[in-house]
C-alpha cells in the first residue's frame, strides 16, 4: 500500500542537481535528455557506451567518484524484439543485469539522491490479468519470447526494493509499456514491433510491392506510448513519487496489431495487400497495463497513437 505522504507529495528537484542519464543516446534516454533540458535543468552528465561501459565495475566507480551525480535515470539496457530476444537470451541476461547492479550498487556507495530505475512490461506474467496491476508481478510464468531480458528487468526492481528497505534510499522503478518514437531502432533484426511494421510498410510502399507479409496472426493487442510522454512521466515520479512499488506507464488503451498495420499502411500510403505469417510467434497474447496509480497521482499520456505515428515517420523519413 502507498503510503499518501510519500506517494503524491510534489518534492521538486532543483533545476541546478546534477543528473545522469545512463544511456542518453537510446530512445527513452535521449527522449528524458530533452524533457530535462526543456524544464531547465542545467548540469546533465552523459557518455557514450564507448566512453563508459556500463558492464565495466571498475570504470562505473571511477566514473560516479569523479562526477558524483545526485540523480540517476537509468534508461540503459540491452533492449530489442522477439528475434533479438529469441537468438542472443545470454547477453539479454548477462548485459542487463551487470549494468543494473553496477549503477545501482555503486549509486547507493557515492550517495546518490533519487533514482529512477526503468524496467518494462514484459516483467508480468505472460497470462497475467488485463489490465495488468503491478500486484502481478511474480504471481506466474514469463512469456517466453522475452523472459531473459524479463528476468533481468525484474531483478532490477527487486534491487531498488531491497536498496530501499536496507539503505533508506529514496529510489523507485517504473515499467513502461510498448515504446515508440524518434530515435527508435528500426534495424529489421534487432526492432520491436512498432518500428519494424513502419520500416517494412515504408520499404513495400518505396519498392512498389503488391503484397507485404508481417510476423504473426496480427491478432495480439499492444499499447504504444510515444517516448517524450514517458519522458515526462520519468520527471514526474521523480517529483512526485516515493515507494518501493514500482509504477506502470502507458496509455490505458491497446490496439491490434492488424490495426496499428493498417493505420501505418495509410500514414505511408502502401496501397498493396497485407498478409499475416502465422507461422512466426505472436508473443503475450495481450499486453495493457492498469496505468490508474499513476493516472491517480495526477498525470496521463498526452500524445495519441495517430500523432505519434506521425510524428516517427516524419522522424524516420528525415534520417
């Protein structure tokens, strides 16, 4: 149970703390670097994975003795889709737990203020309840496309709880939903779903293809949340958010993924016929997140799917 004193109390953080995004150069990382240069903050410390591996023990200490960063978002991670997930489970394992206890043990060691750890929704079990309360977490089995990088994620946020219940620190997790947006990975590898569609309808429509063959039934339904709403969602929990439970992001809506094909087939204009390979894997079945805790402290998603669409292409055509 949220305590109300700690749960909804605005604690703003001074425009002047010194704040480190762990993976700026990702979509969610570079998406919480803009959110936080437009509300005014004023010392953001960032670096490359060529400059800090975040793997590296050794070089995170050196990194958080010099700089001694008071706030933490830890937006880096291993991240891809299902083909990703399904040919390399080791390094989905490995890379992310390494980075999240490296940043998390070392933060507490040099006294880091708040932090924000960012999981995922694939935490919850594959058959969980729709929408899906945080209260489902290990209360099942994982999906099993993604239950590597699941299993990483979780104990992420069994790690801020114990820090919380140890050290005292003020730190929280939140778990986002399907992300989108500009600066998403569209490799035809390695991308989650949403950015795959997008490349291989804009492909089909630039070649003049007749037909165009996605992955899957196209019957699951997914719920995308543009990455500059959870962006401000990052900044709002920071200021307005002290629990060990963690707190869902999303919309509150989900959408087929035959839809979300159709609607970007019309925003592309591929005018061709759309298939569906049912011998690939669907993944969960359905995936909406109960976002009402949030939503009851008082914030909500502002961008619609169709604006947000919009908006990816233009980004994608641009690059």
């Amino acid at each position: 149970m949220i305590a109300p004193e700690t749960a909804g109390r605005r604690n703003p953080l001074p425009r002047h703390s010194r704040v480190f995004v762990a993976g700026h150069r990702g979509l969610v990382g570079s998406a919480v670097v803009r959110r936080l240069l437009a509300e005014g903050f004023t010392d953001l410390v960032t670096r490359t994975s060529a400059e800090l591996d975040l793997r590296d023990p050794v070089a995170v200490g050196d990194f958080f003795a010099e700089q001694r960063p008071e706030v933490v978002v830890l937006a880096a991670a291993r991240v891809g889709g299902i083909a990703a997930n399904a040919a390399q489970p080791v390094e989905f394992l490995s890379d992310n737990l390494r980075i999240q206890l490296n940043v998390l043990d070392t933060a507490r060691t040099y006294g880091v203020e708040r932090l924000l750890f960012l999981g995922s929704s694939c935490i919850y079990p594959r058959l969980a309840p729709q929408p899906i309360p945080e209260s489902a977490l290990l209360t099942g089995p994982l999906e099993s496309t993604n239950d590597a990088y699941a299993i990483a994620k979780i104990a992420g946020v069994l790690h801020v709880q114990a820090l919380r219940r140890q050290y005292g620190v003020r730190w929280i997790s939140a778990m986002p939903t399907n992300l989108y947006g500009p600066g998403d990975n569209v490799d035809p590898q390695s991308s989650h779903v949403l950015p795959a569609l997008l490349r291989r309808t804009h492909e089909a429509r630039a070649g003049g293809a007749d037909r165009l063959v996605h992955w899957g039934s196209g019957a699951p339904r997914r719920e995308f949340l543009h990455v500059d709403d959870l962006a401000s969602a990052c900044l709002f929990l920071l200021e307005h958010y002290d629990s060990d439970v963690p707190v869902n992001v999303g919309t509150g809506v989900d959408i087929s993924l035959r839809e979300v094909a159709d609607l970007i087939a019309r925003l592309v204009g591929y005018r061709g016929r759309i298939e569906w390979d049912t011998t690939k894997p669907d993944g969960t079945p359905r995936k909406l997140l109960d976002v009402s805790r949030l939503t009851g402290l008082g914030w909500k998603a502002d961008i619609s799917l169709e604006q947000g669409l919009a908006d990816t292409y233009a980004w994608f055509r641009r690059r």
